[in-house]
C-alpha cells in the first residue's frame, strides 16, 4: 500500500483524556486488520461485508449481479447499494473479477473440504447459491442495470420517481400480470414451496403449464390453521375466480392433535372440526382439479397458505410483496383492502377471519395493482398507505430498445472493458472481448498475460472440469457418516424413544436405529456435526441403570481423517468466534448464569450487564428468576414472532455476559417450529471462552456449548443431495481429489494475480435438474495490499 502523507499540525487537546474521548475508534479492514491511524476515511481501501444473520440466506443469480452492477457502475448511473451486503469504498475498487467454477456444488466443495484450502481461508465472505437455469455468465452480461433506463429521463423526474419501494421494484409502466408473478428464485427467498427445496419433500404439485400469458386466469385463495402437535396445519381453505364466485370453501380435519384452534384469527371452533373428515389430500386432489393449467394463484402471504396445503405452484401473485413497504415491511390485508378496495373486512364484529372474504379481497388488490399500474397506484394511494403527499410526475417517454441498457453496454458506454476468458464456445455473449481456450491451464495462463498488459475492468473466467461430477453419488455417504455416533450397550428394556430424549441435548437427531446385537445398541444420526461431537464429548461413559454406555463414532476408512476435517472447520474464518448452544426449549422465560466465570464476578468484568433477577416473559411483563414453566396457552401462542423474539433476547441476556455478541442465529424447521439449538457470534475470542468454560442454565435446564463447526449458510450435513447425477460409481476418489487440489490451485494462482483492491467472487454455480437442484456456493472478498496479520486470524486455537 502507497504512503500516505499525514499532516502533524494538529492542535493539541490540553486534556489527555478529552483528546481520546474524542479520538474515533479504530476501523478495521474487510480482514478484520485495523487501518493505519493516518489514513485518511477517502484513502481507506475498499472492504465487503455481509450480515452475520444475512449469510444463512442463499444468494441469488440477480443478488449477485446487483453487486456487479454496483461495484462497476456505483453513482455513475445511479445504480444503489446491494440489498444483502455492503460494499464500501466502491469508487476505489481496482476492478471485479468472476471465477465460474463449471459442474461444482456445494456438497462438493465440502465433500471435499480438505482439498481447498485456498478458498476456504482467503474468502471471508461465502454464502449459499441458488442455481438458475441456462447459462450463470450469460445472465451477468445480459442482465438489465436497474438505473440505466432513468438515466434517460430529466433528473427532477428521477427525483420523483426513484424513492418510493414499488416504484424501485416495479418500475412506472403499466404492464401485465406476467410482471408481477414471482420468479423462481424470489420464491425461493420467500420461502414458498419449490419443487427439489428442502422443507418440500411431502408437497404435491399441480397440473400447470411452464409457460403463462397475460390472458391467464386469476384465483384468489386463503387458508385458516389450527396450531397441533406437528406446528401449524391446514383447518379451512377457500377458492374464487376472478369474477369472485367461490369454487372452494372447505374445513379439513388436521392430521394430529389440536392445541389451539386460534379461533380469534381462524373463527375455527372445535365443534365446527369435530364432525369433518375431509383430509388434506382431498383437498389437494381438488384444487388440482379445479385449477386450469395456466392458472395464477394470488393471496396475500401467499407462501404461508401454499405451505400449509403442501402445495407447489409455479406461478403466484402476493399481493403483501405487490404493495412494497420500505425495509421489507408487509401492509396487512385488512389495512389494504380498506386504503385501495374501500372494503371492511376482519371487523371486530365477526369472530375470526373469513377466508372467502380474505381471498376475494386479495384477488381484488391484485385485477386492480395490474389494470391501474404502478405509478397511478403510488400516486392516489401515496397519503393513505406510504404517509406521503408527494405527487409523482407523469411518466417520461423512454428508448424501446432494451439491449441499449444491458450490463454489457452500459460498461462499454462508461468506458469500462469487460473480457471473458473460458473454454466453452457455446455460450452466447453479446461481448467484443472472448477469448476460448482448450484447457484450464491455457485459460489460466491467458488471464495472467491480460492482466499483467492491460487490467480490464471486468474479468469473467471459467473453469471447467468434467470429472469432478463423478463424485456426486458418494458426497452425502461420507458427510453423513460424520454424523452418526453408535451408544451401546444399552439396558435391555431401552426404547427408541428413550433413545432420542437422551441425546436430543446435544443437538437435533434426524433418526434412530436400534441394533439388536447381543447387547442392545443404537445408531444415532444428528443433523449437525456439532451434535455428534457433543455426544461423543459429553455422554461417552454415562452410567444407565449402573452400567457404563460407550459413545463413538463409526470406524469406517472416510472417517480416517475425521479429527483433520474438524479441525480444518473449527478454523474456518466463518466459524471464527462461533459457538454452538444445544438444549433450548421452544419457549424461555428465564435464565441462569453462574455468578463467577474463570474466578471473576461476571457484574464486575461487565458493568453493562448486570446480572438480572427478572426477565421479559412471554407477553413483556416481568418475570422472576425462580418463576414456574409457561402454561400450554403461553406455548402455543397464535403468533411465533412474540417467543422467538424473547428467546432471543434471553439468550443475549444469558450468553451477553460474556462479552459482546455480533448476532444470533436460531434455525427453524420445515413445520415453522425452531430447533433446539442456536449460534451465537461473539466479538472476542476471550468472550467464546469464557462462554464455553461456564455453561448457561436456559429454563432450568443446563445448555451444552462447543465450537462451531458449521458454517452459518449450511442448514445441515445430512439433508444434502443423494442421487446420483447420472455417472457411473468407480474407485476414481484419489483421481477426483486430485483434480480438486488443482482447482483450488488454479483459483490460487489466479487470486495472487490479481491487482490489490479488486473484488474477486468465486461462483461454483450449482446444478439444475428436473428431480431437484443442487445448490452453489458464493465466495467474496476485496484482494488487500497486505496480507492480515496473524493476530487478526481465526483465534479458535486459543480457546
């Protein structure tokens, strides 16, 4: 990095301890290194970060060009900050460049985890990629740049039209309804039920077409759930056309025991249950019927109804994303219908919500968000929903010609180069630069010999390698096999059930195997590695009924080199001050922490967090220490918002003494309901262990803590693809990590050359297939002028 010149006549502070009362902390750069105290704020070197709640999220194919488009184009065409990540220091970027590693997954990468030891350390940032359809660098060059079409218009017309969220979103054109479904990846990120996702295993499909037209017809649908054992299941569905005639209207008799019928909400009362036998696959069965093959299903809050029938339809409307809020807020139906439709509906006056009602309304939002466009709607409703008066401008006449504001256009308009380096000749670009190569190695050495000419602005580079799919059939065996431990002997009488209420302290178990050897034994596979470790740590030895239970792990020859794989994920810097907390209850109103850690009073090290005798409970009140579990009204509460915002904040309360905690993971089932264990981020190295070496009391029941293994982004190590990806099975392992170890290699080389400050992104795109997606992952990070130094690292290895 450059000198930079630092001026020494500063006025000096005549009070030492004003002068760093006013001094500004110390930044610290995208490695975590702190800047020198003479660089200036315009001199800092640019730095991406991304939440720490955020990177459990997968990123998507137009998140990922969001930030391309930012981080090439910045305030040049007005192009704004990507919505899941922050990038600054973007004017002093050196450039971007995109490595596409063709036929990698995330399986895979850690499937093979030992053999990337670049990606996994000079990456700091690598979340989940949704896979797309076609091409992933066709879509980058053809993508359309979300501020080139207002660059057209008069700046005072830009000022009028950019700041409100449905503009931003939609645009001011009146379009049709073809615009407003959802794609694939934004139901994805919604969470609505996709064919191949995980969580949709046990949906059903309907018969539609791939393809819609703007003539499609529009069903309103809304569902009402009772609260039973399993989470939330379906109780009433309702069906109308878009003339609003009612096709549907149908109790269902939920699966398994009801403990809230949520009456207030649903208007379900037992005795109108207790006479049905309808099922949910009837219903199923009948809206599949009913449905023509190009229908489109609108609602609002539509993926919490789909969810409930266990239903997956590719073409839907939402009208709570249709009706954008700013920071992602969602407008209530009843708020809607009455602001735009003038409708009272859900009034205080009728006990529960009618879902005929509901669904006629939310069809009504969306004929009318669709017939009227976008802009009339900011414009007339502006005051009533957004708590503006401001009148928006009328709408400018704009170029025709789309491919005027393509990704690739807009760079050579701006003066920026963009090369593409690859050795596929089918791929269409509508770029100048390509250059096709015949090896990995020629493609390599290529780029090293543009870079070191005439650094372009955007470097896109492919990778390729056909074998490594030859491995897919054997990824999830050996990922799994980390997960099981086998407890035995175990007394005769013992039952699964025993079993499971056993080792569930330690973590989430996805299944139980009983082995009736000689001696009784049971294999127990866990969803996280975590789990299995804390088993093998914790219950190894365990005396039942007097005799002493062994916990191991298999001896298998993929498990030869466990203690190595853990080891290498324990320093993972997405792991770094990561601990895992395993025990929690579904709802806690209490917690308890002992009074010293490590022989220091916790209040005395952390003024700032006193030891607390009363905390919130469920409905905000408090609590004391000493108070007696929740009755099942409080467990089961209508909305799961209110109890996982207390366990969060009786975790920090509990975990916050010892030290300051960057954020909180807490993952959910498929059903809604949360797990039983969470992550928890620290700030320090000291704070992960004094977490670790003095255990919590969450509800009177003691958690278990241990490092982190899993990287936030990964929901589970057992929930990954199985099926094979069409290649025969062979002894090809060593030629497969061979090929791996080159990979990493390449991207090494290709890393060391880039130029300091560039944004490089590692892009292992995933698979699409008809039976289901394999996810990618996404790695990112802002080449540095200097390596970070050894204390800034990943300091697990103190704890």
């Amino acid at each position: 990095m450059e000198d930079v010149p630092v001026c020494h006549k500063r006025k000096r502070d005549p009070s030492p301890n004003a002068q760093n009362a006013k001094r500004p902390a110390r930044e610290t750069g995208c490695n975590g290194a702190p800047q020198p105290e003479g660089l200036s704020r315009s001199r800092r070197p640019p730095r991406l970060s991304a939440p720490f709640d955020r990177i459990q999220e997968p990123v998507t194919l137009n998140e990922l060009t969001e930030l391309l488009h930012f981080a090439l184009l910045g305030k040049t065409v007005r192009v704004k900050q990507p919505s899941w990540c922050r990038l600054r220091g973007q004017s002093r970027l050196a450039g971007v460049n995109v490595v596409v590693l063709e036929g990698m997954t995330r399986d895979l990468f850690y499937a093979h985890y030992l053999q990337f030891p670049h990606l996994r350390s000079a990456f700091r940032t690598r979340c989940s990629f949704t896979p797309s359809p076609g091409s992933s660098i066709c879509s980058i060059f053809g993508s359309l740049v979300p501020g080139s079409e207002s660059s057209v218009v008069s700046h005072g017309e830009l000022e009028g039209l950019r700041w409100h969220p449905v503009i931003q979103r939609f645009g001011v054109a009146t379009r049709g309804l073809t615009a407003y479904t959802l794609t694939l990846e934004e139901r994805i990120k919604k969470h609505f039920p996709v064919k191949g996702m995980p969580g949709s295993e046990d949906c059903v499909c309907t018969l539609c077409d791939d393809i819609i037209t703007d003539s499609s017809p529009l069903y309103g649908l809304d569902c009402e759930m009772c609260v039973t054992e399993r989470g939330y299941e379906l109780a009433r569905v309702s069906l109308v056309d878009s003339r609003g005639r009612c096709l549907m209207d149908q109790l269902v008799k939920p699966e398994n025991r009801i403990l809230n019928y949520l009456t207030r909400f649903s208007g379900i009362t037992r005795a109108m249950l207790q006479p049905i036998t309808t099922t949910l696959r009837e219903v199923q069965s009948k809206l599949k019927e009913l449905l023509p093959r190009d229908a489109v299903l609108v609602g609002h809050s539509l993926d919490n109804d789909l969810r409930a029938l266990k239903l997956i339809h590719p073409h839907v409307i939402d009208t709570s994303l249709l009706y954008k809020r700013e920071f992602g807020q969602r407008f209530k139906l009843k708020v809607l219908a009455e602001a735009v439709l003038q409708k009272q509906i859900q009034t205080e006056e009728v006990k529960g919500h009618d879902p005929r009602e509901d669904a006629q309304a939310a069809l009504e939002l969306a004929q009318y968000f669709i017939t009227t466009g976008p802009r009339q709607v900011v414009q007339q409703h502006v005051g009533d929903l957004w708590g503006e008066n401001q009148s928006l401008p009328e709408s400018p006449v704009r170029h025709t010609h789309t491919e005027d504001y393509r990704f690739s256009e807009v760079l050579q308009r701006s003066g920026q180069s963009a090369v593409f380096i690859g050795h596929r000749a089918d791929i269409p670009l509508a770029l100048s630069n390509q250059q096709w190569h015949s090896s990995d190695q020629e493609v390599l050495s290529s780029f090293r010999r543009r870079i070191e000419e005439d650094p372009p602005s955007l470097t896109v580079v492919q990778f390729s390698d056909s074998r490594l799919l030859l491995s897919q059939h054997t990824v999830c065996v050996r990922l799994r096999e980390m997960c099981v431990v086998f407890a035995g002997p175990l007394p005769p009488a013992y039952t699964e059930r025993e079993v499971k209420k056993l080792f569930r302290s330690c973590g989430t178990i996805r299944n139980v195997r009983m082995l009736n050897t000689q001696t009784l034994h049971a294999e127990v596979e866990f969803e996280l590695l975590e789990g299995a470790q804390l088993a093998v740590e914790t219950l190894n030895g365990l005396l039942l009924q007097e005799a002493p239970c062994k916990v191991q792990r298999p001896i298998k020859e993929s498990m030869l080199d466990l203690d190595v794989f853990l080891a290498a994920l324990r320093d993972d810097p997405l792991n770094a001050n990561l601990i895992y907390a395993a025990g929690l209850k579904a709802s806690v109103n209490h917690t308890r922490v002992p009074e010293k850690v490590n022989g220091n009073m916790l209040h005395a090290k952390c003024p700032e967090h006193p030891v607390k005798h009363n905390v919130l409970g469920a409905n905000g009140d408090e609590r004391h220490a000493s108070s007696s579990e929740p009755c099942e009204d409080e467990l089961h509460a209508s909305s799961s918002k209110p109890c996982e915002n207390d366990l969060r904040h009786n975790l920090r309360d509990a975990f916050g003494r010892f030290g300051t905690i960057e954020g909180i993971i807490m993952p959910t089932k498929t059903s809604g309901k949360r797990r039983r264990h969470a992550f928890i981020k620290y700030q320090s190295c000291g704070s992960v262990k004094a977490a670790l070496s003095s255990p919590v009391e969450l509800w009177d029941r003691k958690s278990s803590t241990c490092l982190a293994l899993t990287p936030p982004h990964l929901p589970s190590w057992v929930s990954m693809e199985t099926t094979p990806l069409g290649y025969p099975p062979g002894n090809q392992d060593q030629e497969v990590e061979h090929a791996m170890r080159k990979l990493d290699g390449r991207v090494r080389k290709l890393f060391k050359s880039l130029p300091d400050h560039t944004l490089s992104i590692v892009l292992l795109p995933g698979v699409t297939r008809p039976h289901g997606n394999l996810p990618g992952l996404c790695f990112l990070e802002v080449k540095q002028a200097t390596p970070p130094h050894p204390n800034q690292l990943p300091e697990h290895a103190c704890v």
